[in-house]
C-alpha cells in the first residue's frame, strides 16, 4: 500500500490566489512526522514545513501552510498569495516513529506539478 | 552557513563501470541520507548513514553501498551500472539531535547518466 498519496499529478493556479495540494498518508505508528518539499526545475529540494502528529496547531511558515486532518489522514498543503516563482513539483513526505533507533528516512510521495499562471 | 554539497554535477559512464558520487553534510550534522530519484518519479530512500554506522538501507540491490567518513562526508557507490540506474541522485543530511532534528536539507544532486 502507498505510504504517501498525492492525487494531483498537476494543478494550475493564477497569480496571487491560493492554491491547495492534496496529500493523504498511511502509518499505524502514533508518532511521525509530514513534511512537504519544493523542487524547482533545477532539482534541488527545497524543505517548506514540518508538521508533527502530536502538534496540536497547524504549522504555517510565511505563505505555507499544513492543513493537517489527523482523522483523515491527510496533511495538505495550502499556498496563499501563489507567485510565478512558485512554479514547480511538490513533495509530499513522512517520516515514521521518533523513538531512538526507529528508522529516519522519509518515503515521498509521488509529487504535484504547480504551474502558476500570470 | 554552508549548505549540504555534492559532486560531481553530473556523471556519465555506461553500462557495467563503476560509479562514485560524493556528499558533503552541513556542519554538525551527523547523519546522511541517500535517495535516489528517476526521471518523472518520486524519491527512493537507499541509505542512511550516521555517526559512520550504516543505520536503514532502502529496497535496492547489494550493488549499491557507501560509507560515511570520520568527517561525517558520505560516498555512495554503484558498481555494474545498468541503463535504468539513471537517475538524479540526492543527498540529504540531519542532525536527528535538538528541537529541529527532523529536518532534512538536501544538496543539489548528481545527475548520473548511464548509456
């Protein structure tokens, strides 16, 4: 089963409107972590936001933000604002257990490609 | 502060050579993480490194290893090179200690090219 789903292969968006992507998750650990990347057309991937599965809050980091339904499983991430330069894949990842010795690595989702549209 | 390099950029070599790719992490971090991203598809974890330990290994054959060096610098090694073996090859590191410990910065990674 995919540990890490994101539906939206592509989405569109205009300039200065915000635009949410889709991510849904599978574990049965109670600890983890989400995480979200941008990887422009350069390929360098870019950390946005972390969210944690015991933060009561959801994470914002200027114009990112985690809408985190632990329920549902699903941690999506909303850009406000878009900008050209906003253009680009993003990474959807989780890492499992924070206990000392559990494994760290992240397992990625299979990405969103966002074009913003001037 | 200096972010989490690579080298080389890019590589090129065919089928059945050996291949070296080379990661250097940010300062004070000790652990490395390897992954491994074909054309048009998502990362694949391969290796995790820590304190010169290899810690987790991903779903890859035993033609591909590395080590981590006393200065916490990473190499990861591919021999037998197969034509699908291209791919964009990302190198990420963590401190796994302290309040951010879950972050991971990647570097800009090398493209390795098998023909």
């Amino acid at each position: 089963a995919q540990k890490i789903t994101q539906t939206q292969p592509g989405m569109f968006v205009q300039e200065k409107e915000a635009v949410t992507l889709d991510c849904t998750y599978d574990t049965s650990d109670q600890s983890y972590g989400l995480f979200w990347y941008k990887q422009p057309s350069s390929g360098e991937m870019i950390f946005l936001i972390y969210q944690g599965s015991y933060d009561e809050q959801n994470a914002t980091e200027g114009r990112y933000s985690l809408n985190f339904q632990k329920a549902r499983k699903s941690a999506n991430l909303v850009i406000s604002a878009s900008q050209l330069g906003d253009s680009a894949m993003y990474f959807c990842a989780m890492r499992e257990g924070r206990e000392l010795g559990s494994a760290r690595q992240l397992t990625f989702g299979s990405g969103t490609q966002l074009t913003v549209l001037p | 502060e200096a972010g989490v390099t690579q080298s080389p950029t890019h590589l090129i070599k065919t089928r059945g050579q050996q291949a070296t790719l080379r990661c250097s992490p940010i300062s004070g971090h000790t652990s490395v993480y390897w992954y491994q991203q074909a054309l048009g598809l998502g990362l694949q974890f391969l290796l995790w490194y820590d304190e010169g330990e290899e810690r987790n290994r991903g779903n890859f054959p035993p033609r591909f290893s590395g080590r981590q060096f006393p200065n916490y610098s990473s190499e990861l090694n591919v021999n037998a090179l197969e034509l699908e073996d291209s791919a964009l090859y990302l190198c990420a590191s963590s401190s796994d200690r302290g309040r951010k410990s879950y972050e991971q910065y990647f570097g800009p990674g090398t493209r390795l090219t098998v023909t």
